[in-house]
C-alpha cells in the first residue's frame, strides 16, 4: 500500500474478519502480509492483524526495498 490511514486499517479489519469466519467454517485461509522490511509501522500492523486469527494463517512477509 503506498497510503495507509485509520479507514484502511478498518477496511481491511473487516475483510480480515469475513476471511476468518471462512476459515472458522472450515475454509482453508491464508493471508501473506508483505511489507518492506525497513518499514516498521507496516510491520506493527502486521502484527496486530494477525492477534485477531485463531482459524486463518497468518504469514508476515518482509520484503527487501526495491
């Protein structure tokens, strides 16, 4: 994401959501949460998506910067 504000992370809170009661249901759900790696505030949300799965997997993915 090149902009990422407080209406992002709400968005993607609740598609994250959705994704996790697919896989509470018996879904296979994968979410790869790709950042650059020198990015730590990306890396942060990262991490605070991914408390929120118990079903779906969640993979933080650091990228190198291009």
């Amino acid at each position: 994401m090149s902009y990422f504000n407080s209406s992002s992370a709400k968005a993607l809170m609740n598609l994250f959501q959705l994704l996790e009661a697919a896989a509470s249901s018996g879904r296979k759900v994968v979410v790869n949460w790709r950042f650059r790696e020198d990015d730590d505030t990306m890396r942060e949300f990262g991490e605070d998506f991914s408390e929120d799965f118990v079903h779906a997997k969640f993979n933080l993915c650091p990228v190198a910067p291009a």
